[in-house]
C-alpha cells in the first residue's frame, strides 16, 4: 500500500485538464484482444460467443458514435479481478494483486451499481476521472452520482488497460470505487480498490517494479497521483 495523506473534507482542488486519452478500439478488435488473452475460456464463453457480441455492439455504435468509444467487458461473476490481473502487462512485467488484497474477489458492486446480468457487456463514456485526483474516495462517489457518472468496477478498470494500456501512467492512475468488499454486520470495509504501477519496493519486490498493480487506499484518503474512474453507462446490445 502506498503512502497516504488523510484530509478533512473541505474545499476540494482543481487539476489542470490533461490530454484527451486515445479513443477505445472498436468492440470487435477489443474481442479479439481478450481471445488472444484466453479471457473468453476464464468466462466459460467460445470465442465465436465473444466474437458474436461483439459483431452485434459494431451497427449501434457505427449509428450513434460514442464519445471515446465503448468498452467490452466481461461479468466479473464470469471473470474475477484475481483471473485478470495477471494478463496486465507493462514494461513486459505481468499485472499482479498486492499480497494484503487476498480477497480481492469479494469486492463487489455496490447496490447503486446497475450491472447487465449478461455475460458481456458495453460501458460508455469511460473516464480515468483525473480532475478528481487529490480527492478521497468519500468525496468521490457522491461527486460522481450527481453528475450521472457510475464508478467503475475493479474488473471494468482492469479490461480497460488491457485494452489501453496507456490509460494507466505515472502520476496519473486511477480507483475504481465501483467495487467495495462489505462486511458480515453491513458494513463497507475501508479498503477502496486503485490501479497503479509499482515502484518495487516493500512487499511487491524490487523484480516487479514497473508492474501493473491492483492495489488499494483507505475511503477517506486523498492521492494527487489517484483520479476516478467512471462511465455514463453499462448496457447490453
């Protein structure tokens, strides 16, 4: 876990706006880059499956052009954060779950998230959410909701930098607050899931600096380098 810096909630900061990220490739090259990962056989899906959805998601999108492009993704009920985060590549290291993140398949969506109960699925409008670094997470979420903006889920954030790996850079990764881990009397564990990219040091090991990192920071901690990733919408076909 990285340092952190805990924050009263008061005036929130403004960052200046970075560069517009790379549109997503197009629903059936992303299929494609999940075949090529094996994801469709984590799922339990044929790629002719895959490569049918994605077939099905090319006419909306050629009719009604998206902002940015769509994102495939894949039920995390059919493909856990723990499965896909060892296909994250940068810097030719793997993608790795930090060793205090055990349970990393038990962070679920929270009740405000709508999730098709389909095995694919399409996100738009995905955002990484940096105007929002140096922002704690339960300063985030409420921000989110009212500008119609859903938080993405560990496993949404993950297909997307397999996706574009260049969404996540130094100074400049993001949480994905979507998914929280809820504890037997109700409650929200504090842990808020991230990506980042290793430093190598402490528990992670000098060997995977550079890595691809899912990780997390407590709720109420705020990191300039950490924006929030979100959508404005998951639907099926």
């Amino acid at each position: 876990m990285p340092d952190t810096t805990s924050a009263p909630a008061t005036t929130l900061p403004a960052l200046p706006a970075l560069p517009a990220l790379p549109v997503l490739p197009s629903p059936s090259a992303q299929a494609e880059r999940l075949i090529e990962l094996g994801v469709h056989r984590i799922a339990g899906l044929s790629a002719a499956e895959l490569r049918a959805f994605a077939a099905s998601a090319e006419a909306p999108a050629a009719e009604a052009p998206v902002d940015g492009g769509v994102l495939l993704a894949v039920h995390p009920d059919r493909a856990p954060a723990s499965a896909l985060a060892p296909l994250l590549r940068r810097e030719d290291k793997a993608g790795f779950v930090v060793t205090d993140m055990a349970d990393v398949d038990h962070f679920a969506p929270l009740d405000t998230v709508a999730l098709p109960d389909t095995p694919l699925y399409l996100l738009t409008g995905v955002d990484r959410g940096d105007r929002m670094a140096d922002w704690s997470p339960d300063e985030a979420l409420p921000a989110l909701t009212a500008e119609a903006r859903t938080p993405l889920l560990l496993t949404e954030g993950i297909h997307w930098v397999l996706q574009q790996p260049a969404v996540l850079e130094r100074n400049h990764c993001f949480m994905t607050i979507g998914s929280r881990l809820r504890k037997a009397d109700g409650r929200l564990d504090a842990r808020t899931p991230a990506l980042w990219i290793s430093n190598g040091t402490g528990r992670d090991g000098r060997e995977r600096r550079n890595a691809p990192k899912v990780g997390w920071c407590w709720a109420g901690n705020r990191h300039t380098w950490l924006g929030f990733a979100s959508a404005t919408d998951r639907r099926t076909v």
